[in-house]
C-alpha cells in the first residue's frame, strides 16, 4: 500500500512540475514577444507603432507616467526583442521603429 502511495505521489509531483514548466514557458515567450515603453499621462503609442506591432507580431507595453523601479531588466527584455526581430526580418525593422523606444539606442550601440 505504501508502494501505492508514493508512485501516486510521485506521479503527482511531475504532473505538477510539468505544469509549472508550461506556465513558465508562456509568460517568457509573452515577454519575449513584448516591447515596454515609457509613457506619461497619455499614451505615447501612434498609429506607426501599431502597425509596427502588428508587421512583426509583438505587443508595446506601455508603462504611463509611473516608469519602473528595475529599469534595467525591462530595457535587457526589450534587447532580446530587438535580437530576435534581427534574426526574423534582418536589419529592415531598424528603419521603421521609433527611435526613443527603451533600451533601443543603448542596444543599437552594442
């Protein structure tokens, strides 16, 4: 019975892990996906930039007047955004994204 038991924990255990790894997975590919940007009062998205997001099948985060503590993390996360529209469309997304964007030029100089 013991025996019993403990497969059926253990079962459980993975079964648990296993979800655990999912839910994971898809907050880093929504954060894979997202570029953040600083805001203010009104909202700084234009037209141009949502037609952006819409061509290369990302999402803009804009964070309003309150911009985050850990600046650093979010402009690393918009890094790997930007590398990754290098790997799909090349170079040509350069020309059309706004260049005040978080992190952009600091990325662009690396």
């Amino acid at each position: 019975m013991k025996n019993l038991v403990y497969t059926f924990l253990i079962l459980l255990i993975g079964i648990s892990a296993s979800a655990q790894e999912k839910i994971y997975t898809e907050v880093k590919i929504k954060e894979a996906s997202t570029i953040y940007i600083l805001g203010g009062i009104a909202s700084v998205l234009t037209n141009e930039d949502l037609e952006f997001a819409k061509k290369h099948n990302i999402k803009f985060h804009d964070f309003g007047c309150l911009a985050p503590i850990n600046m650093e993390k979010y402009e690393k996360l918009n890094a790997q955004v930007f590398d990754q529209l290098n790997k799909e469309f090349g170079s040509n997304w350069q020309k059309e994204i706004r260049k005040g964007i978080l992190g952009y030029e600091k990325w662009k100089k690396n």
